[in-house]
C-alpha cells in the first residue's frame, strides 16, 4: 500500500514539476492580483509533495517485514536497509560540514542557512531516503512515459510562445518587463539575448536556462533508445531513428531555441555517449568526425550571421569571471562562508544586479530606477546607495566551495565522480548479481546516467542543481537505480506484481 501510494505521488511530482512556475505565476494572478510576486504558499507544494513521497519511505523502511519470520531474518533486511556506503558517507559529510560552520556563525543569517539547505541537500536527503525502498518495474515504464508526454508539451509550447504578444503573458500574471529576475516581482514575461532583440524561450519554467537543462532530462529519455541500434547498420539506424524520434526532434528544437548554451554543451556530452553505445568504434569515430566538421561549419556561419546570439559579451564574460571570482573566494576562506552564502539562496535578500559592459547604454533601466546598474565595475545606478548584490559563482561546485570550503568543494566532487561511475556500470553490476534485467530496465538506467551526465556537466556553467524540476526529478530517480538493497533495482516476480 505504502510502496504503491509513494509511486504513485512520485509520477505526479514529476509530471507537474516543469509546470511549477507558470502553475504558480497564474494562480497568483487569481488570486491576488495582477502585480504580484508568486505567492510563498502557493510555491512550496512541491516540496510538501516531496516530503510525503519520502514519509510513505520511511513508513516502509520502519514497517518492512515487521511480520517476518524467522525474526533473525527480519533483523538481517534492517541491517542490510540501514548499511551505509561512499555515496550516504559523503552526503552525511557534507551536511556535518554545514552543521559545523551554522554553528560557529557561518552563515550568519538563520534564513540564509535553509535556503541553502533547501537548495543544496532537500534533494540529496530525498535521494538518501529513497534508496532504501524498493520500486517496482511498472514505475520504471511509467515514469519513462511522464517525461517523454510533459517533454513534448512543454517544448510544443515553448515553441509556441515566440510567436505570443506580451499582452498573452501579462494576462497570465507575468511581468510586464522581460530579461530580469526581481525579487518581489512577477517573474519576467520572456527573456532577450543581450544586445539584440531575439527572444530565448521559457515555457512554462522560470527561465530559459532552467527550462534547457531540465530538457535534457527526457531528451536523454529518447537518446537512451540508441542502445537498441547497437550493432545495426548505420543508415538502418538513421532512418528508424527519424520515423520513431519525433518527440526527440521536437525536444532538440526547443532546447536549441532556448539559447542555454550550458545546456547545448551538456547535450553535446550526451549525444557522445549515446551514440558511443550504438556503433562500433569505426563508425563511431566516422560520425563524430561529421558532427564536429558540420557543427565547425555551422558555428562559423551562424556566429557571423548571428554574433550577438553566440558570443553575448556581458553573459560570456560573467560564465568566464564569476567562477574565478568564486574560486578565489574559496582560497580567501578554506573553512567556507557557510550554507546560503553563494548561489542562488543569495538571491532571497540581494538586489537585482544587471551588469554591463563599459561601452553599454544604461538608458533603458531608468524606467526602473530601483534597479542596480553596473557598467563593468562601476554602479551607475541607484545614486543614493551602494547595491547589495548575490554572489553568483556561475558554477555550482565553486558554489559549493565558497559555501562548505575546500573540503566541501572536494566531497562534493567525489559525490559526482562515484555517482557517474556506478551509474555508468550499474547493467554488470546487476549482472553480477545474477539478477534478470529486462531490456526496459537497461533503457531506464541509460536514460538516468544520460541526463546525469548532462545536467552535471551544465553546473560547471550554471547552478544547475538550483530549479526544483531538475534537482528533485533526477535525484529521485537516480535513487530508484542505486538502491542500498541487494538486487532492488532488478525485475523481480514481486516488483512485477505491483
């Protein structure tokens, strides 16, 4: 009942995430009023929502078995539930380290604290808990669907709103203004390239660059279905990947016109690995070769074409000195600053800061005058006070860092490293385990390490891990293939059942 009650909360958390900040922006219109930030209470439904999926686990790991016997047996399961590994050791780590620097005053704010718990380890304690009970193979299908269907809506409306007026949008609840993220405001109607009037699509996310690392997750859902061309002809495999891949089409649009150039990076590694699966090393390095020449190519034509959308001067110079920045934050503060003190828990009590280049025009931000204006360092607007500023690192293991220092910068890392690792050999570990492994199950694992891959290799660019949609979607899911229960993760007679 429990187990069954927890799958089913998890499908529906997973199917309503990417829809979070246009479900919250409209029903804060409705109910308050055009004008207004979202609604605090409306937007934490899907952490209450997250917390009961986790409370259904821990009612099953208490309950497991209570009735078994012999009760040697029963003992023998709870031990093998409570055994921790490398991945629980770290995550417990990391959070000792927070715990530590909180109580010595780092960071100095409570509030600061649980915004970057919440930010930082909501979704590793999910990931913690969850791998301790089991899920069934129906969920592993099911769950597969979800993302491909709300990948496909949320692309086919993305697309659609390059072409809605801003009139559509404010109707909805959102700001009037577009490019900017204001604390106690609407969020922005749509985004802008900088220097040029080109919209970025949003969708139904909070920003372009949440919706195209969020993409990846049921992109790698359809590129995971490579792994049944493998060994097959290469111009069979292209044309059965036409006719059955029109969702990931669909998806590869979308992500291209949202101009996240983290998340086209991550979709580069993925592609990689996906392919790598399909083909034999000489015609594997044969395709490579012909996408690296057309992409060379194509980014060539397109740069000169079009160089405002690929170099963007001011965003390109922040990914370049933020991180640095960050960096040599952490060096100045090897201990770290504390939980919150980087990223985007910074944003909740700052400013909005927009910075550009010397030679840029300021003029168009004095319709908001509240809003801090640099023009490279120098603040030219308010007059009356110095801005308070978020310190964004651009990268979420530098963010890390300068949080939880160079012990936290290291732990974290390690966390990466093991998880790519185990996901990447988790078909011969259930191998080894003699365990039967459906196809379907392969896919489901390819599909995860795929979007793990992606979205770790976006943080090195972005905080990644900050929207809810991708932090709680692949942590949960991640949890589903590394159990700490032998053979969990396998399809077994029982998991079949349910």
């Amino acid at each position: 009942m429990l187990r069954t009650c927890r799958e089913r909360l998890t499908l529906v958390l997973l199917g309503l995430l990417p829809f979070h900040a246009f479900l919250v922006t409209v029903l804060t219109k409705m109910i308050a009023g055009p004008g207004r930030a979202p609604l605090p209470w409306l937007a934490v439904w899907k952490e209450l929502l997250l917390m009961a999926i986790v409370g259904c686990g821990v009612g099953e790991i208490l309950t497991y078995h209570a009735g078994l016997r012999p009760r040697r047996d029963y003992e023998s399961r709870l031990r093998e539930i409570f055994r921790m590994d490398a991945l629980d050791g770290i995550i417990l780590g990391l959070i000792a380290i927070a715990i530590v620097l909180f109580a010595f005053g780092y960071p100095a704010s409570t509030g600061r604290f649980a915004y970057g718990f919440k930010y930082d380890f909501v979704p590793l304690v999910a990931f913690l808990i969850l791998r301790r009970v089991e899920w069934s193979d129906g969920f592993r299908a099911t769950v597969l669907r979800v993302l491909l269907i709300v990948g496909a809506i949320v692309a086919a409306y993305g697309i659609l709103t390059l072409f809605l007026p801003l009139g559509f949008f404010t109707t909805l609840g959102y700001s009037g203004a577009h490019s900017l993220y204001e604390a106690g405001k609407p969020l922005a109607a749509y985004h802008q390239i900088g220097e040029s009037v080109i919209r970025r699509i949003q969708s139904t996310m909070s920003g372009p660059n949440q919706l195209g690392l969020w993409l990846l997750v049921p992109l790698a859902v359809a590129l995971a279905s490579l792994r049944r061309f493998a060994n097959c002809d290469l111009r069979l495999a292209i044309q059965i990947a036409i006719r059955k891949s029109p969702i990931a089409i669909l998806l590869m649009v979308a992500l291209l016109l949202s101009f996240s150039r983290s998340a086209w990076i991550g979709a580069f590694f993925m592609v990689l690995v996906a392919l790598a699966w399909a083909f034999d090393r000489k015609t594997y390095v044969r395709i490579i070769a012909s996408l690296v020449a057309l992409g060379v190519v194509g980014g060539i034509v397109a740069s000169l074409a079009l160089p405002q959308v690929f170099f963007r001067l001011s965003s390109s110079r922040g990914h370049l000195v933020r991180p640095i920045e960050g960096f040599m934050t952490m060096l100045a503060h090897p201990l770290g600053l504390g939980l919150g003190s980087a990223g985007p828990a910074t944003n909740r009590d700052s400013e909005t800061c927009v910075f550009l280049r010397s030679q840029d025009d300021p003029s168009w931000a004095k319709s908001t005058p509240s809003l801090c204006v640099f023009l490279g360092d120098t603040q030219v607007q308010p007059a009356d006070h110095a801005c308070n500023c978020p310190f964004l690192p651009e990268n979420w293991y530098v963010q890390i860092g300068v949080e939880l220092g160079i012990l936290g910068f290291a732990l974290y890392l390690s966390l990466v490293l093991v998880l790519v690792k185990r996901l990447a050999f988790s078909d011969k570990r259930l191998e080894e385990e003699k365990k039967l492994v459906a196809r379907s199950a392969k896919g489901f694992e390819a599909a995860i390490f795929l979007a793990f891959i992606g979205v770790s290799t976006g943080a090195m660019f972005l905080h990644a891990w900050e929207d809810a949609a991708v932090a709680y979607t692949l942590w949960v899911l991640v949890a589903t293939i590394l159990p700490v229960l032998k053979g969990a993760a396998a399809a077994s007679p029982s998991s079949r059942s349910q």
